[in-house]
C-alpha cells in the first residue's frame, strides 16, 4: 500500500502537470508561445508513478510529449514556461523549446524531437552508470510509435546481454500521430522484449498508484543488478497530437474521446480515491487545485517578462 | 524559358497543391509508381500536401507506414530495383540522417556496382527549412549530404511549377531522386498548367535577368534573393537571381555565363554554410568565370549553429532578404 502522504503528493504532481499543459495550451491559443506543443494531458500518472519511484540521481529520458516527464522529474515550473517561450532564464537558455528540455540537475538527460532517439542515450547512461560503479537506474521513455524504431532492438539486445540497469518505458496512448498504433504495429508489444530475454509487465497507465507500485518494483531489481525490464502502460492522451491539431475525428473517434475523459481520467480518479478512502475532502482538494493554478499562473507571468536571450548567444555552445 | 511557359496556360495553385497534382498525375500514367510514408493515406502528411490521393489510389498505393524510416528507404531501394517506381515520403529533411545508409549505400550505388544492370527508380521526398520554431531537430536543410554523393541526383524546386515539372521528372527518372521541398513554401501560389509537362534536370533557370551581379540560389533562397533583387533595384544595382533547381545535375554553363555577363557572383543557400553546396557551387563559378570576375565569388548559408528555438536567436541564423542585399551591396563595393 502507498501511504496516504504519498497518494497527496502524486496528486499534486499529477494536477501541477494537468495545469502546466492547460496553460500551455493557452499561451499557443493567445499566440504567446512560438511553434507547437505535445501535451501530456491524460498520462499524467505514468510519468508521476514512475518518476516518484526514482531517486532524484536516476536518470530519465524524454520524448517529444515530454513535459510531463520534466515536471514530475523535479523540473520549475517557470524555468519551463520560460524555455517554451524561448526565454533566457529557460532550463536551454530558449536554444531548445519545448522538445528539447534538460535538466542535468535532475537527472533528465532531454526530451527529444526525434522519435525512438533517446533509446541509445538511456542505455548508454545505464552503461555508463555500471561502468561508474553506481546504483543509479536509468528510464526510457517513449511512445508506442518508436516500437517503429530499429535503434530500440538494438540497444534492448545489448541491454539485456550486459544486464544494464535500464527500464524501457513504453506509453501506448494508441496513436502514432495520426494513425492508430494496430496499423503500424504487428505482433505483441511486449513480445517484442521477450524475445530479447527481457521481463516485461503491462499495466493501466490511469492508475498512479499502480504505476508506482510497479515501477518501483522494477526499478529496485535494476538496482540490484538484475537487469533491464519493459514496462508498458495503457493510457491516452486527451488532446491533439499537438496543440494545432483540433479536427481529428477523421482518425479518432469523439466518442473514444469522451469515454476516456470521463471514465479513465487520471486526475479524477486519484481524487476520487483520496475522497473515497477520506484522506481528505473535497474542499481540501479544490484548495490544493487553487494553490497549484497559483503556482502555474506566477510561472507563466515569470515566462512572459522574461527576457529574451542577447543575441550574441547564437553561436555560443556549439562546441564545449 | 521557364517564365514563359507559366503565362500561356494554367491557374495559381499553392506548392503543396502542385506537388500533389504531380503525384496524381503520375499515378495515373503509371501503375508502378506508389507512396510510402507516415501518416500520408488519411492524414495526407502533416503539412496536407498528399490530401486526398488515398480517395482515388486507395491504400494499396497510399501506404501508411509505421515511424520506420529506415525500413520504408529500404523496402523503396527493393521496390524500385524489382519493377516498382516508389516515392517515400521522410516528413523531416532532419529525419535523412535515419536512412542514409539506404539511400548512400544502397540506393546511390546499385546500379554502378552491378555494372549498369539493376536500377533504382525511386524519389525520396523530404523537407528543408528553418524559422518555423521547430528547434535543431527539425529545421535543417540537408541537401548537401546528398549532394555528395554519386549516384543520387538532387532537386531543389522553389516555385510552384517548378515543382510539378521537376516532380514529374523524378518519378520517370531511373535514378534514385532526392527531392526537397521547402515546408515554408507549401501555401504559397503560383500558376501551374494543368496538363503534363515536365522541367529537366540540370537546366537553372534565370528567375530575373539583370547586369551588375549574380545572385545564385536554391530552394527557399530563391524567393529571398528576388527580394534582395528588389532592395538592391533601390540603390541602383542590377541583379540577376538565377535558381539552380537541381543541384545534381549542375547546369554550369548557365551558372558561369551568367557570372561571365555581370562580373559579380554570391551564391545563397539554406543548408549549413560550411562545406555547403554554395562551396561547390562557388568554387564552380571561380573557376569558370575566372578571367571576367570583378570580385571574389561570395557565399552566404545558414549559420554553423544547430537551429535555435528562440525567435530571436533562429532568425539571425539564416539569410534574409536584407542581408543577401548587404553583402551583394559590399561585393558592388557600394558600401
Ligand atoms: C524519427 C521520427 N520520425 C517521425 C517523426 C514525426 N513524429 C513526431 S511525433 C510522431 C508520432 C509519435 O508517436 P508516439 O511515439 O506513439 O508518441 P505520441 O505522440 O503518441 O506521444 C511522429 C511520427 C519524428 N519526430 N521522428
């Protein structure tokens, strides 16, 4: 069982996510941000589980979807408003934006723009962290669309042939951008992993308590030397595939949609256990919502009046 | 001469409409040739340009593939050398990088290697392009990689007919054909014939005559360098843009008369500026023109930097009407 400390403390994490996405979505719509956004609204408990499992010197890799997997990392809330605006106080001084936020501090070795990309990094930090002598443990996470990816038989083959204390992180939200994942994916997900040896576990991704639960459990045996895992959560993601992408029901049905929101919605189903088992009430949860808008909204004025970074800067950081 | 045969006839449709009408047309001449590609059926890719093409050719034709690109290049370089006449789409020109070994190991060397026997008729369609906001992963224009190598061929089109014609082209070539378009130019019009007619390679096209330099540009630079032709009218100066169109084959002659004729010659170019296509294409123009240069041959790309994200840092990073029309202005020794 998670003690009731720790299901409040997810909670937040998971709204903080939920909020941050919102208002990321509205600095696009009010023209504020430049370029696009793949918001993590509806995977919130994948990233909050599994990242709550880790220790804050386990590292992480990220996608394109990636905010969330910041976020629940430990990143600020303003120095992400402030890269996604292309602000100088950005986690990426505004060289990245969006797809591409690092926090070295925390463990996250960047999100990235190109699909699959990060398999060889988060394996390469597990090498890298065996080599080192370290227990530290490294997440890979990625959508069911860079099962496409050859990169990631690749590096899973040698993971499992050098037991690298690495955990394959697969969030099938069932869409690869436009197209649904059984037109581009053959065979079972988890067979894909199996063949190289690799234990896999496949779970319902809403469900922050169970993504915890497991992960940690697949985090300690990395811990312990006992080699790479798969582990796949079901989950969706409620919006676009990205913050331009408002007419889709040509590749997704509305009602799939609607049923997700309302039945499998990760935020509420959290509150509604916190309710149910009386950890707290209602009230104690719309103040902590209150609290948390707060948070978002000072971050996304600290983003806003940031400055832009100087221009000389452009050439700077090529090169270490 | 290009120019005039977009007046005699046609309609102003968009680059992305033109790109689409030249696949449809070919399609339809020929059953062998298909698409391959993600999301190209339904979602007709994300920038709209293969809209409606399932409708007609149905997904036998139109193929959804899954996010595989080194595995659609491939299956394309086997397609092509066993009787087919694929077309893979690769969404980012950032994503060659995927499939380089397919297209310069594979693709590119067929035919050579098998003594002239088996071809590889394919077209990979891809983008270029900076100042979208897309940061360093997808910006880039990458045109050069495949420019050095032998046995691909190059095309770089920066009008709407130019890329029906040139598209056309790719897809009854024998060669495998990388294909470049710009993602800033797809809505942009200009008037294209409705019916066949195709551009042939290595022809640059003289996209405005003028005397005192030679403005030489590819793809997006195109469109800049008219501009910079504009600014430049203002202070008297006379420039002459002439578009490549295709990088291999390189139209030389036109390249160097036309340096011959204005004394003057400053190549301009999205892709990286070092070891850019400008360079060979400079290197081109001093050569040949040697004996008539008023002025060393200059050359301007983007910025050696990964394309930032920031507004203000990714427009310094590519050259802009103003600055094509500076460094031609200094080359005049106007300045
Ligand atoms: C190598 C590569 N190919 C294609 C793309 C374009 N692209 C961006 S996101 C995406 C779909 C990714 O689907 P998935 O991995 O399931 O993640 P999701 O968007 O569903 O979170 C595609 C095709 C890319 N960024 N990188």
């Amino acid at each position: 069982m998670v003690d009731s400390d720790k299901l409040l403390r997810f909670y937040r994490q998971m709204l903080k996510i939920r909020l941050f996405e919102e208002q990321v979505n509205q600095l696009y719509l009010g023209a504020k941000m430049p370029g696009l956004a793949h918001l993590y609204i509806g995977q919130e408990a994948v990233a909050v589980g599994v990242c709550e499992a880790l220790r804050a010197d386990d590292y992480i890799t990220s996608t394109h979807r990636g905010h969330g997997h910041c976020l629940a990392k430990g990143a600020a809330i303003d120095k992400m408003f402030a890269e996604l605006l292309g602000k100088a106080d950005g986690y990426c001084r505004g060289k990245g934006g969006s797809m591409h936020i690092a926090d070295q501090e925390r463990g996250n070795l960047g999100a990235n723009a190109i699909v699959g990309g990060s398999a060889g990094i988060a394996t390469g930090a597990a090498l890298s962290a065996k080599m080192r002598g370290t227990d530290q443990v490294a997440v890979c996470f990625f959508g069911e669309g860079a099962l496409g990816q050859g990169l990631l038989y690749e590096c899973m083959n040698m993971a499992a042939l050098w037991k690298l204390p690495v955990i394959y992180l697969c969030e099938n939200n069932m869409y690869n951008e436009y197209t649904h994942y059984s037109e581009t994916t053959a065979g079972t997900i988890e067979g894909r992993a199996q063949a190289f040896g690799i234990p896999t576990e496949t779970i319902e991704g809403q469900d922050v308590e169970l993504v915890y639960r497991t992960a940690s459990k697949l985090i300690e045996r990395a811990r312990k030397s006992d080699g790479p895992s798969f582990l796949l959560c079901n989950t969706y993601r409620f919006h676009g595939h990205h913050v331009g992408d408002i007419d889709r029901a040509y590749y997704r049905p509305k009602k799939e949609e609607e049923e997700w929101k309302e039945r499998r919605d990760p935020v509420k189903l959290l509150a509604d256990k916190l309710v149910r088992s009386e950890i707290v009430d209602r009230q104690f949860l719309a103040g902590t919502e209150s609290e948390i808008a707060g948070e978002i909204k000072s971050g996304a004025d600290f983003a806003l009046n940031a400055p832009y970074p100087d221009a000389t800067e452009v050439d700077q950081d090529v090169y270490a | 001469m290009a120019k005039q045969a977009q007046t005699t006839a046609g309609r102003a449709i968009t680059f992305a409409q033109a790109i689409n009408e030249a696949l449809a047309e070919e399609m339809r001449r020929d059953p062998k040739v298909f698409i391959l590609g993600e999301d190209v059926a339904e979602a007709g890719t994300p920038f709209k340009v293969l809209s409606g093409l399932v409708k007609e050719f149905g997904k036998e034709r139109v193929i959804d593939s899954p996010i595989s690109e080194a595995g659609i290049a491939g299956i394309c370089v086997g397609a092509a050398m066993t009787g087919m006449r694929p077309v893979v789409d690769i969404m980012f020109g950032d994503f060659a990088t995927l499939v380089m070994d397919q297209m310069v190991n594979q693709a590119a060397k067929t035919h050579y290697m098998s003594g002239g026997k088996l071809t590889v008729p394919m077209v990979m369609r891809t983008t270029l392009g900076a100042t979208r906001r897309s940061a360093a992963q997808h910006s880039q224009s990458l045109h050069a990689w495949f420019s050095h190598i032998p046995g691909l061929k190059v095309v770089l089109p920066a009008t709407p007919y130019d890329a029906k014609g040139l598209l056309k082209t790719a897809i009854r070539d024998d060669n495998p054909v990388v294909f470049f378009e710009d993602k800033m130019m797809y809505q942009q019009k200009g008037v294209v014939p409705a019916q066949d007619y195709t551009i042939p390679f290595g022809v640059a096209d003289v996209k405005r005559a003028g005397k005192d330099i030679t403005l030489v540009a590819t793809s997006s630079m195109v469109e800049v360098s008219l501009k910079a032709a504009e600014i430049l009218q203002a202070s008297n100066i006379s420039a002459e843009v002439v578009d490549v169109r295709t990088t291999v084959p390189l139209d030389k002659e036109t390249l160097i008369a036309s340096a011959q004729k204005t004394t003057r010659a400053l190549v301009v170019d999205e892709g990286y500026e070092r070891y850019g296509v400008t360079a060979e294409i400079a290197s081109v123009i001093a050569d040949g023109a040697f004996y008539y240069l008023d002025a060393p041959v200059k050359r301007m790309g983007a910025m050696d930097v990964p394309v930032p994200f920031s507004p203000v840092l990714e427009d310094q990073t590519v050259p802009t009407p103003e600055s094509v029309a500076e460094t031609a202005r200094k080359l005049c020794g106007k300045m």
